[in-house]
C-alpha cells in the first residue's frame, strides 16, 4: 500500500508542477477529483460487503496453561483446553470523511465540466498560503480515497493470522510496532504497523497468500472497525474461516 500512495502522489505533484507551469489548475484538480470520486465508486464495486465476519482458529492450552493468552485491541483472548475459533466481526467507518470527498470532487468536475466556474485563472492573484492550501486539501482527499481503494481490495483477498509483537517504537515520527508471522508455507515474515494499545502483546495480521511481505496489521486497517471475540469452535465457523466473508 506505501508504494501506492508514494506513486499517487509523485504524480500528483508532477501535475501540480505541471499546471504552475502552464498556469493551469485544472490540470491537477480535474484528474485528481474524476479520481477521488472514482475511488470511492471502486472501494464498493470490488468488496460489496458493507459488514461481515470471519474465523481463525484459535490454539489451544497446553497442560498448566489454561491461564494464558493473548491481548489483541485491548481484547483478552484465553487459550483453553477446547477448541475455539477467534470471530472477527468488521463494519465500515469512517465514510462520513470519505463521503465528503468524494462529494467535493464530484462538486468540482460538475462546475468545471458546466463551465461554471474556471479553474484557469485562479493562480492569478491567489495568494500563495490559499494556493498551497488548496493543492494540499487535494493530496489529502486523494490519499484517503487511494487507501480506501487498496483497503477493499486487499481485505477479501488477504490471509488473517496471529503476529508476534517484537517491538515497540513510542518516537514521535515513527511511532509504531514491528511484528513476526508465519505465512501459508510456514515461513516467517514481518511487518511493521501503527503504534496501538499498550496492553497489546499480539497483532492481527493481513497478508497477501501469493506475497506475504504485503501485509497490515489491525491498526493499519483505517476503514474498517474490527471486534474481536472467541467461540467454542462450531461447524458452521468452518466456512468462513481463514477468510474474508464474501
């Protein structure tokens, strides 16, 4: 996902040098608003689901250790001595600020395209904290709607499983946790993700099954909310485990 939000912005700043130039924002606002607005279409198109649930299945205690556990989002999560299944329920969030986005840039084509409003003169006159205030306010909305995109694309594709908290960095700039996993082939990986609870002594982890180093842990995932919670292992968990409901 840092990839793509590093090439997204490359070229929204070419753009945005490009139309200094030619003195013409609607170089940069016309594309990055028919993007926006498209990306936040898109994020429904491919993971229709709204909510959902999905399972993994839990260790069990070993003799003396019914005690112990993991703590994932502030959750305690008991190993005991029956098989369990952890449940994780997500629901979207955070649509109001996506919402709001899109419907900005769907606002800013409507004019353009009706000719209501030119963009091509604005750089005149403008003062420059209004000029950069404005090419900043589109970065940010492209950015979100670029991680909503990737988000809803990756969740249903993605493998769930337990990581390991290695570390912790409290710093200021690069505040945040490193983590270990093993994927499908029991190989180990890791990852690093946003700083959570301090409690926490375990991580969900989101890994591409075909590239495990693509990964996320719960605390990268912005536009879904997850609840944690372990069942007795039923039969019917068995069909959405490991997986994304679809």
């Amino acid at each position: 996902m840092r990839g793509s939000l590093w090439a997204v912005s490359v070229i929204y700043l070419l753009l945005v040098c490009a139309s200094l130039v030619i003195q013409d924002l609607r170089i940069v606002f016309v594309p990055a608003a028919a993007a926006i607005s498209a990306f936040f279409l898109a994020g429904f198109a491919v993971f229709p689901r709204l909510r959902g649930a999905f399972s993994i299945p839990w260790p069990n205690a070993k003799s003396g250790q019914s005690e112990l556990g993991l703590i994932i989002q502030e959750t305690p999560l008991p190993f005991r001595g029956y098989e369990q299944d952890l449940i994780v329920h997500f629901r979207l969030r955070r649509l109001l600020e996506l919402a709001a986005a899109a419907t900005l840039a769907a606002a800013a084509l409507l004019a353009i395209a009706l000719g209501t409003v030119s963009a091509e003169p604005l750089i005149h006159g403008f003062s420059l904290f209004v000029l950069e205030s404005l090419c900043i306010a589109g970065w940010i909305f492209l950015l979100l709607s670029t991680r909503w995109l990737f988000e809803r694309w990756f969740l249903p594709r993605s493998r769930v499983t337990i990581g390991e908290i290695l570390g912790r960095d409290p710093g200021f700039l690069r505040a945040g946790v490193s983590y270990q996993f093993f994927d499908d082939n029991r190989e180990r990986r890791g990852g690093r993700g946003s700083l959570g609870s301090g409690t926490d002594n375990a991580v969900l982890v989101f890994y591409d099954p075909k590239n495990p180093d693509k990964n996320s842990c719960q605390t990268g995932i912005r536009f879904h909310q997850l609840k944690l919670e372990l069942v007795p292992r039923q039969r019917e968990t068995q069909d959405i485990r490991r997986q994304v409901t679809k």
